[in-house]
C-alpha cells in the first residue's frame, strides 16, 4: 500500500521511534512526552537560526517545554523508586 503525501510529509515533520526501554504505560507516555519536546526544540532552533524568532523568545519558548517535560515526569513518577 502506498503511503500519501500527507503521511510521508506528517512522518518526515513529526518522526517517532520505536521504544525498546522498560514497557511500562509511564515509560511509553514519557518517551512519547520526550520525543515530542525533541521534535519542538528542533523546530525552535531552526527559526531562531532562521532569524523567525529572537533568541530571547526561542529560549522562552524552550523553557516553558522544558518546564512541561519536567512536569510530566513528575507526574509519571519517572524515576522514582517502586516503594514509595
């Protein structure tokens, strides 16, 4: 079956790679999570370098994801030990 433009385009824009970690739901979410915060930071840097966003907003913009990811590792309880 032949893929579309659209998917080849939405896979080159938005890649996914295969997990092969701890198969946990919080694992599979949070890598999810990180990838998708990858994804974005490249898109960032790309128009700051680009000269589409200043510095001062590029790094806004990856503070507040940085912040997110933080968040949604915390919520996952990503790294905490199974006893508490």
């Amino acid at each position: 079956m032949a893929h579309s433009s659209w998917e080849s385009k939405n896979k080159f824009l938005y890649p996914y790679n295969r997990y092969y970690g701890k198969v946990k739901p919080e694992n599979l979410i949070f890598n999810a999570n990180l990838q998708e915060f990858a994804q974005k930071i490249s898109f960032i840097t790309n128009l700051e370098t680009g000269g589409k966003l200043s510095p001062e907003e590029a790094y806004n913009q990856i503070e507040a994801l940085w912040e997110q990811l933080k968040n949604s590792k915390k919520k996952l309880r990503i790294g905490m030990d199974d006893y508490s």
